[in-house]
C-alpha cells in the first residue's frame, strides 16, 4: 500500500501551497513500523496541525486505520519550511 500517496491525498486539500508539500518515508524499524514526515510551507504548517492538534491526530488517525489493516503502525511527523 502506498502510504505516501494517501497522506498526500488526505494533506492536499488541506495547504494553500500545493506546490510545497512533500511526503518522505523517514525510517522503516522494521517491516510493520514506518515514520512519515510532512513537509509543507511555514504558512501551512498551523493548518495541519490545527488547534490543540485536533487536525494532526486526525491525519494520523486515517493512516493508522489504513495501515492496521495490514498488520502495521505509521507514524506522521509535519515540519514547516521557509
């Protein structure tokens, strides 16, 4: 399953700057746990995340229900850029 691709597809609508926005597989532990990292503009970077985080554990929230379905655990980190 291409987690990439459905983080992308869940952030997109999300971030004023399209352009901007990349989604990198950081570390594999193993076959089962995978670390993500959101990159998106500064300007973008609050709307991911959300108040209190609501927005962001939602993100997470999606991909894991995705991911349990084969077994595995994602982790989502987002991180802004100038």
């Amino acid at each position: 399953m291409n987690y990439e691709q459905i983080i992308l597809d869940i952030v997109s609508p999300l971030v004023h700057k399209k352009d901007r926005l990349r989604v990198i597989l950081l570390d594999q532990e193993n076959l089962h746990d995978s670390t993500y990292m959101i990159y998106c503009d500064e300007s973008d970077v609050a709307r991911l995340i959300g108040k209190k985080g609501v927005v962001a554990e939602a993100i997470r929230e999606v991909v894991n229900v995705s991911a349990k379905l084969n077994s595995k655990k994602i982790r989502v980190k987002i991180e802004g850029r100038k």
